[in-house]
C-alpha cells in the first residue's frame, strides 16, 4: 500500500488533477474566453513554482495577444479588450499576493478609457499593495518580529478571553 501513494501522486501529477496549467496547454484551447482563464492560471503556476517574472509575462501577454491585438473599433471588440484588462490585471494581482512582493501590483493598468474618471486600477493597486504587504508580515520568518503575529491569535488573545470572563 506504501508502495502505490507515490505512483498515485505522480499519475496524478502527470494527468493535471493539480490544475497546473502551461501556456502550450492554453493555446490549443478553442474558446477565446477559456485562453484568458487558462493564461491566468498559467501565470499563477509559475508564481507558485517560484518564477514571478515568468507568471508577469505570461499575465502581459493575456493583454497583448488577446486585448491590445483587437481593433477597438470591431463589433464586440471592447468587451474582449476589457475582459483581457480585467483577467491580466487580476493575474497581476494574484502573482504580487503569491510572491508576496508589491512590485508586481504596479503592473496592474486600466488600457482602455471609458471617460468615467473613475480609478479602479489606482484603487485595485493599493489594495493590491496593502493585501500584499500584510502578507508579507505573516511569513513565518517574520512571526517574531511583527506587531501582528501569531502568537498573540493564539496565545495572548486567549488568555484575554479567559481574564475577561473571569472577571
């Protein structure tokens, strides 16, 4: 039985049962729609096995081969050009919260202008950036050396409760 949990995780490894996703993998998919999606979760692969440069390319290339190659001015041309925006931007925002470094949220743009002079992509930077760098606190490298560390969600904060009732 021992014998047969390797063999079970390698062919499940090997099948995609983890949803790691390739950019070759993306690009033989027909649908439009479903490329973005699979380019987001080829971006966020590469973020997870460490290599964030590469997961930012692929997240600029959801904007480059599927948005800004699109004639605006073709029917039905703005909703493919936003949804590619939208999907690279949250690519942006997933690789800057897995590699817990806010430079990437600086990557998140607003390519298309729909004279509202309303800034959701500086809105969605900053809570990119914040999310990020709350992030950052709680690496385990830095569970002593914050203010808000684990220790006091499981320790101190007890013991406050159990003071407070007793009193």
């Amino acid at each position: 039985m021992k014998l047969l949990i390797p063999f079970f995780l390698l062919f499940a490894l090997l099948i995609g049962a983890l949803g790691l996703k390739t950019v070759g993998e993306c690009d033989s998919n027909p649908r439009i729609s479903d490329q973005m999606q699979c380019y987001h979760v080829a971006g966020m692969t590469q973020a997870y096995l460490g290599n964030y440069d590469s997961g930012k390319e692929i997240c600029d290339n959801i904007w480059n081969k599927f948005g800004a190659s699109i004639n605006p001015q073709a029917p039905g041309a703005s909703d493919q050009r936003k949804k590619a925006e939208l999907i690279a931007n949250a690519c942006f925002f997933d690789i800057a919260k897995i590699s817990r470094k806010p430079q990437y949220c600086a990557y998140i743009t607003q390519h298309n202008d729909v004279q509202t002079q309303l800034f959701g992509d500086k809105v969605t930077i900053d809570i990119c950036t914040s999310e990020v760098q709350e992030l950052a606190k709680s690496t385990p490298e830095n569970y002593y050396g914050s203010k808000n560390n684990i220790c006091q969600l499981v320790f101190i904060l007890p013991m406050f409760v159990i003071v407070a009732i007793r009193k």
